[in-house]
C-alpha cells in the first residue's frame, strides 16, 4: 500500500485480521451459468492422516539437563537513548515512535498532551519522557520455540481431554463468540488455530495467571479477566487470548529479526533481554511484561514462575523441543498467484500480518478487477497457489497443507483468507495448483474490501513475505520497504506497487 504524505493512524486493535483492512474493486456483471466449469478435484474425506515428522526423542528421567536451546548471541542494546525531543518523520506513527524508545503509547501521550493519537503531523516537535532502565533480564529459557508455536508437536495433544481431567473452571465454561455458544476448549483450540500458538502454551499461562484449569472457583478478580488484563475491550476468556496470543507473536517475530532489544513493563521499567534467549522465552518475557511490574515479572520469568507451572502440567518443556522448526536452508514450494490466468487482479497489500498485528508480516494481498470499491460481491475466482489438500474452511479461512499429510502443524501450509461461504472449497479435497478455492469477499476478520489475504507457515510458524523466504509466486518476489502494507512484487526487472485500490502500478497478471 503507497503511504501517502500524511501519517496513517496507529490503531490499537484486538480483533482478527486487523491489518487485513483493504478497500478493493468490484468485477464486472456476472450471470448464472456464465462461469467455467470447477476443476476436477479429489475428496481426502474418511481417511487417516499419518504426520509427515518424526517426534524428538524424551529425556530420560533423572538424566542431566543440558542447555535446551543453542546459546546464540542475539544483539541487545547495551545503552538506551532517551533524546528529550523527537521530531516525526514520513511514514511515522505514535506506536513506532513509542517502540522506538522502548516507552509506552500512553506516556508519549501524556508527555505531549496528545489526546487522539490520529493528530500527529510531519514536522512534529514530541517530547520523549524519561524511563527507568534495569540490567539485563535473565537468561534462564523457559520454553522452547516448538512450544510457542502451534506446529508439530502439538498434533498429539488432545485439549479437550486435557481440559476435563482437571475438571476446574474451564472445563464448565462457555461463552458467546460472534453468536456462537463455545466452551473452553473450543476456545482454546480456536485461538490456537487462527494465531498459531500452542495450545499447552496457551492453557499454563491461564493455569499460571488465575487457576482456571484447576480449581473449580477460581478468584472472582479472574472471572472478566482470567489473564489479568483488566480493561473493558478484553473482557472474557477469548478476548484476553486472543490479546495474549497476539502479544506473544509480537515478541516471538520480533526477537527474531532482531526488533526486541528490551521490553517495557507494566511499571515503566524498561529491561534488555539477555542476548542468549531463544525466541520462544522471549515472547513469554514479553507477555508477562505486559502484565507486572518489576518485581513480578521477575518472578514470572524465573525457574520459580510460569515455567514451574508449565513443567507441573506437562513436563519438562525442552522434551518436546523440535530444532529448528524452520531450516535455514527452506526452500518454498513452487506456487502460482493465487487467481485465474488473463485477468489483471490488484495487489492491494504488502507484507503485513499473517493473523492479527503481532504476528510476522506473512501476508500479501489481492483484490479482483474492477472499479467498484468497498465489501461488495465478486464473482471472481481465488485460486490455489500450490497442490495440496485443504484441512480447514470456515469462516472465510482456507487452509490449505501442501504435504498432503493432513495437518496444518506439519510443513508448509497456506492461508486464503477472506473467502465467500458461498462455493467455498469443503475441507477434504484435494485440489492441484490453479484450482478453486472460492470467491474472494470481506468473510472473516476485519475488512473494509473485497479481497484475498494469502498467507503461508512452515511447522506453525508464520513466514515473512519480506523475509530471507519471499512469496515467489509465478516468478513474481515479495519485498518490503520497512513499513507494513507497503511494498513490491519483482520479476524480471519488471515491478508492481502494493496501493489500496485499483491502479495502473499494482496491476498483475497470471
């Protein structure tokens, strides 16, 4: 998307998809019958899928335990800067600024009296207000990065069964998502599925920060804030973890890329983070600084905090550690752009987030052609990019798994997001590269514009459209600029813009 000469407006939100905010065109009158016929396809339905990985072998009881995770130096900032005056730039927003100096949004507000974050402007004078600074944080490793993400080892667990053994609070609870009645471990299991993050990751930090999956009453503080994020946009177990599976996919992404040199917590202090944490601690140090003040958190991120309670749970989290998740050498699969052959489709969305704003900037996008903007009917078609067989299609999410095993925790999948119910693929077919998978819409998430959010992940873990690993699709290679939706896809010397809308620089075609 081409950032134009004013600053686009931080927006704090916590529903699904919230980067995916497109505005497409529309596509010329379609009439019944008109359309080619559906692809031959095969149905998978009714067979037993055989994961394509091999499990780690399980430490032996009572056998020492040797450093979990390779002690790879990550670089940290040693010394914090703290000008007194920053001056805003192109392309800046209050939340980058505030990453920037390691500060809160909410301090750089008040430092400069600023009551709408919307309000800033090229040129701006904002004070920096000063922070408390604290020696490097510990670097004891709390969980490994296979259990951060929702990947291989998570196939063999069974929440539900999990949930009722302990038979506490959880197990009774239900609650209404966009209409539907769900119960705690649909809950569980559904924001573990959309953000990719483990669901035995997801139920210790609950046990850890309330009880709720061991003790029938658990405190009434608990019960509007299990995680103990205590605002009104979080009320109720989904909410607050979707927030905690965002959070952590912000740290764990960033602290890859070498983008998280230190965390605020919930007092002010800032704390580097030891150099030699692997990415998966990093995104609990992360989470929990969100939540405590100093001396919490240093509980929290201690032998003696979460990790306790996890390793109660489930045992020793560096048994179930699967390194490296992602290979150095990955290769994509060859894949196509995701529409049918001799039609201009726009591409609407640079690299931005995969699932929500805290995972990696996994995601382009693609708008059909035509000039009508805003959610309107497209009778075009979303078309496959791999062969592979599609493990998930609800709520204009397809996920499609391009080993063929069965599991979207295994190899490379691909997400198609925003995918009209009507004509979508059923879960269970196999379909081969150019294939359909449904009408591209606004179903699902948060979208101003018809369109196709396409995404891919690798053992669970989102992969970057601006990373080492680009889409390459047809030819045509991903590239970012540093700023989310803006960006470019380059073949053979010939280049399309990412613009929100339809325009002569973001036209491509199969």
């Amino acid at each position: 998307m081409r950032m134009p000469n004013f600053l686009f407006i931080l927006s704090v939100s916590f529903l699904i998809l919230t980067g995916c905010v497109r505005s497409a065109p529309d596509s010329p009158e379609w009439k019944p019958g008109s359309a080619p016929s559906v692809p031959t396809v095969t149905s998978f339905v009714g067979t037993t899928p055989t994961p394509s990985f091999s499990l780690p072998p399980i430490r032996i009881p009572g056998s020492p335990i040797l450093t979990p995770t390779p002690d790879d130096t990550h670089q940290t900032s040693s010394q914090l800067s703290n000008p007194e005056q920053y001056t805003v730039l192109p392309g800046d927003t209050l939340g980058l600024i505030a990453r920037q100096f390691s500060i809160s949004i909410d301090s750089l507000m008040m430092a400069n009296d600023l009551n709408d974050p919307n309000t800033l402007y090229i040129g701006q004078i904002l004070a920096i207000p000063q922070i408390s600074i604290q020696d490097t944080g510990t670097p004891f490793k709390i969980i490994p990065d296979s259990e951060m993400v929702h990947g291989p080892m998570s196939i063999t667990f069974d929440t539900g069964i999990f949930v009722q053994k302990y038979a506490g609070y959880l197990s009774s609870y239900r609650e209404d998502i966009d209409g539907i009645s769900l119960d705690g471990t649909q809950i569980i299991n559904l924001v573990s599925q959309n953000y990719s993050v483990n669901p035995r990751l997801l139920l210790a930090i609950l046990e850890y920060r309330s009880g709720w999956l061991t003790k029938s009453q658990p405190a009434s503080s608990t019960l509007d804030y299990p995680l103990g994020l205590n605002d009104n946009w979080h009320i109720g177990l989904y909410r607050q973890l979707t927030w905690a599976a965002n959070t952590l996919n912000h740290g764990f992404y960033l602290w890859k890329v070498n983008a998280l040199p230190n965390v605020m917590l919930a007092d002010g202090i800032v704390v580097p983070l030891a150099p030699t944490i692997n990415p998966g601690t990093a995104a609990v140090q992360s989470l929990f600084a969100n939540l405590d003040d100093y001396s919490k958190w240093q509980v929290d991120v201690s032998p003696e905090g979460f990790f306790s309670v996890f390793s109660n749970l489930f045992g020793y989290p560096f048994d179930f550690a699967i390194e490296p998740l992602v290979p150095e050498d990955l290769i994509q699969p060859d894949m196509v752009l995701p529409f049918e052959k001799n039609l201009f489709w726009a591409f609407t969305g640079g690299p931005h987030g995969g699932w929500d704003s805290g995972s990696a900037w996994a995601a382009i996008d693609f708008a059909p052609p035509g000039e009508a903007q805003g959610c309107v009917i497209s009778h075009e078609w979303v078309s496959a990019v791999a062969d592979g067989l599609i493990v998930r299609s609800d709520n204009g999410a397809v996920i499609q798994d391009l080993d063929g095993d069965g599991f979207e925790q295994t190899g490379w999948t691909v997400l198609y997001m925003h995918i009209d119910g009507i004509d979508r693929v059923a879960k269970g077919i196999y379909l081969k590269a150019g294939d359909r998978i449904g009408h591209p819409s606004c179903e699902g998430g948060i979208s101003n514009g018809t369109h196709v959010h396409l995404a891919r992940k690798f053992n669970g873990e989102w992969i970057p459209a601006d990373g080492s690993v680009p889409f390459d699709l047809d030819g045509w290679v991903s590239s970012g600029i540093g700023v989310e939706y803006d960006g470019y896809l380059t073949r053979n010397g010939q280049q399309v813009e990412a613009f929100d809308g339809n325009n002569p620089i973001n036209q491509i075609q199969r």
